[in-house]
C-alpha cells in the first residue's frame, strides 16, 4: 500500500489473509509524533466489512494452524525471532519516531519481542498432556492440551513491540489464529512484527492485524462467535468494558491491567543503591510503565538520604527527542499525559508535599508533550498521585516507621500488578514480599519483565499472566478423553 500519504506506514496497513490492504472504504487515522505534536502518518481505519474479513481469514487460518505439528510452528516463530533481530535498528527507530522514547530504550524492547517469539518456539513442544490411572484394566483416560481457537488481542501503546509479541507469540505457538490490534498511537513497530512473522512463513490467516476505533473494533470483533479468547493490555476501566463484553459470550480472557506499584524501602536497605535503582527504573519511557515504581515508601531513618539520591538523579537526566541518543527521556505520549502530570502536581502541592526536583513543562520545549522527571516529598496517601495510576514521570515520596503500617497503606489500593522491597534483612524481605498483595515482587531488583517470567496481576490489575511456562496455557483448554476398551 504504499502512497506518501501514509508517511512512516506507506508499506503496512491492514494485513489480511497474508496481506497488507488499505480500509474498503478509504477511510485513515492520523498518528502524531509527540515530540512535534505533527502528523507523521495515516493508518487505515478498519470498517465492520474489514473486520469480518478479518475474522474469516482467521477461522481459516485457525483451521491451517493447528494442523501444523508442533517442531514446525517452533520453526517458524524461531525463524520470527531472529528477523526480529536482524530488523532491531530500523524497527527501534520506527519506535522512537512515534512515540519519542529513548532509542537505547526501543531497541531493547525490540530485542525483548524477539525473546518472546524465541521462547515459545522452544514452549510450543512442550504442551504436555496427562495419562490418568483408570479404575478398572478397560479404561483408558487422558487430558490432551488444544488451542482455544480465534484469539482476539489488543495492546497499548507504552511498549508497542514488547506487548503484542507476548499475545502473539504465545497465541502461535499454542496453535491459535490471532487478530492482533495495535494502540492506534504507536502501530508501526507492532505492524513490522507481523512482517517477521508473515517473511518467517506464517500461514495465511494465522495471524491478522487491524487499525481503527478501538470501541468499533473490540466490539465487533468480541461479540463474535467467530472469537474464543479475548487478551487485553490496557487500563482499569477499558478492561472492565472488555470484560463485561466476554460475559455475553462466555469467553476466555487474560488482561493486565493498570499498576500503582509501591516500593518500601527499609532502614536496613542499601540506601544509596535503592535510590539509584528506583529513580532509572521511575523514569524509564518517561514514567509510562505499568509496572513503574510509583509509590515510594521509605523509612523515616534514611528518608532524607533517599530523597536527596533520587532528586539529584532526576535532575541530571537530559530531557529530548528519542532519536537523539544524547537524550536520556522523551515525551509523553499524548497531551492527555501531560495534562493529568500538571494537575497531579499540583494537587500535590495542595496537600503539602515538596517538589525536590522537577515539577512542569521543560522550558526549553514549546512544542511536543515533554515533562520533566519529578521528584515530591511528604506527599500525604490522600493526594492523587498516591490514589491515581499515574502512568507519568513523578515520583512522590513519603515516610513511614512500622512493617505493619507500611504493609498496610502499601496494600490499600485495588492494584496489585507488582510492587519493591529494598532490604539486607532476608527476614524482612521474606515476609514483606510475602505482604504484598500484587502478582509480581522485586526484592533489591527492579527489573520484572523478560520472556521466561510470569508477568500479571492481581485484584484489579488483571486476570491470566503473559510469558513463562505458564504464558501459554491462557491460550489452550483441557480436554478429558474417557475410553473404555
């Protein structure tokens, strides 16, 4: 499909029974860098004609696939994986341009889908079944593992490689179709994904993706019957709409959902260190994690240590394009960012906490979403920021004395996505990771995410986990099989 007048996507676009197509009607979206706030782009807007295009192709595909015996899917997503590789610089560049992230940073989330596409190569031949003792010599019974069917998947636009390559890998190697599609901010690293996987040898109709209104298409596509299984990256209120629509056709779901992480940083902690680790892993993809440290907790014995530590790195962190790899962060993604950034500051200040470092708009940018990393001080727990997903480069900080009070407030959210411990006490760290009422722990570590770990949550955080050993069975149902001879 290529025309200038789909800028950075001219070779995408809807792909299809195997192939890139325009909408049937015309119709396109614009996609905006948020560095410039300008239009770089146009991707189709897929209309219910497409989309049952779309759902046809993978019924057909579904039927293709499944048939394909397990060493030879593990072929083809390992061949996936290594493009992926081959591909990692103009595929992190592709990244950078629309969202402005660090190209450091989008060229270790491109390695990281290519992990995921090499890990379920290898878990693709290990669906292992179970042969159960009958009660009489006759019988024979067994569990056989089968894919679910027609996955529909739906991602954000914070990792736009990393999140639909855990859909789609562990979906593939399950011997699922998949209709995959990417946030409508950020697409075109998610549609160079689908080129590795159609250039590796995947099937037609195996694996579709779609561009549009994310309300017309997860409702089309989910009511359905066409549709088994529903996985979700979103946030709270959009995963509860998903949900509610999977209820009218019973269908298979996995979502991970919105964070709030807390990090409870005890007196015993390597201060310093934590500090260190804290703030990096803060303002990583300019605070736009889900499993970004967000609440900080910090011992009244080393509060005014830790604070220092972190204010200092946040203001030493240069502030800029993605593409320029002197820049240590980038922008938000949308205004609708920067405005929540501005209003939970000052909602902040409101309720007495302190801006150590930080705190607006860069001076120096008058154009494109930027925001300056952000360190608060004493932020009470009925400030926003401490309430809210923030999903944006503030840290607010605040003190507390006794594990039990700290456990306490550290729980007190309906998130429960992940959550840090810092300390040298293996007592201590035990029963506080134990405490913590969240899928996902980092003890003295903050990095939770690469393709042989469990990802997910808890309460209102999610349903399911993505990656690991246990990443594929979302993707399959148990079938008991009774024979008597």
């Amino acid at each position: 499909m290529k025309s200038e007048r789909f800028g950075l996507y001219q070779d995408y676009g809807l792909y299809i029974d195997g192939k890139w197509t325009n909408a049937k009607n015309g119709g396109v979206r614009e996609v905006f860098d948020p560095c410039t706030e300008e239009v770089i782009g146009h991707i189709p807007a897929a209309e219910a004609a497409d989309l049952d295009a779309a759902l046809a192709a993978a019924q057909r595909g579904l039927k293709t696939w499944r048939g394909v015996s397990p060493w030879e899917r593990g072929r083809v997503l390992r061949r996936t994986a290594d493009l992926i590789r081959e591909r990692v610089e103009p595929i992190a560049r592709l990244m950078s341009a629309e969202t402005g992230k660090a190209l450091a940073e989008s060229r270790a989330e491109t390695n990281a889908a290519a992990d995921q596409f090499e890990w379920y190569a290898e878990e693709t031949k290990r669906i292992y079944g179970q042969t159960i003792e009958g009660r009489s010599g006759d019988v024979r019974m067994q569990v056989r593992y089968e894919p679910v069917g027609v996955v529909a998947a739906f991602s954000a636009w914070n990792f736009p490689a990393l999140l639909p390559s855990r859909k789609m890998a562990a979906a593939l190697g399950a011997g699922c179709s998949i209709i995959v599609k990417p946030a409508g901010e950020a697409p075109g690293s998610c549609m160079a994904l689908v080129q590795a996987c159609h250039d590796a040898g995947l099937p037609p109709g195996a694996l579709n993706l779609v561009t549009g209104d994310s309300s017309l298409v997860s409702e089309h596509l989910i009511r359905s019957p066409i549709v088994r299984k529903v996985s979700l990256t979103g946030s709270v209120p959009v995963g509860k709409r998903i949900l509610s629509l999977c209820a009218e056709g019973v269908k298979r779901v996995s979502m991970e959902l919105g964070g709030h992480a807390p990090v409870l940083v005890f007196e015993d902690a390597d201060v310093a260190r934590a500090a260190e680790l804290s703030a990096r892993s803060k303002f990583r993809n300019c605070g736009q994690v889900c499993i970004s440290p967000s609440r900080f907790y910090v011992h009244e014995r080393v509060y005014d240590s830790f604070c220092e530590t972190f204010a200092r790195i946040a203001r030493s962190l240069k502030i800029g394009p993605g593409l320029d790899e002197s820049n240590d962060i980038g922008p938000l993604a949308n205004r609708r960012g920067m405005n929540h950034a501005l209003a939970l500051v000052e909602d902040a200040r409101n309720r007495g906490a302190r801006v150590l470092a930080g705190g607006g708009r860069p001076a120096a940018y008058t154009r494109g979403f930027y925001f300056e990393p952000t360190v608060l001080a004493d932020v009470p727990d009925n400030a926003r920021i401490m309430c809210d997903e923030p999903f944006v480069p503030i840290a607010p900080i605040t003190r507390f004395s006794e594990f039990d009070e700290v456990i306490e407030r550290a729980n007190a959210l309906p998130f429960g996505l992940a959550g840090y411990v810092y300390s040298s006490s293996l007592r201590t760290a035990t029963l506080a990771s134990e405490a913590l009422e969240v899928g996902m722990v980092g003890v003295n570590e903050m990095l939770l995410a690469s393709a042989e770990m469990p990802f997910g949550g808890v309460k209102e955080s999610g349903i399911g986990r993505e990656g690991g050993s246990l990443g594929i069975r979302d993707y399959l149902e148990a079938k008991f099989i009774k024979t008597r001879l």
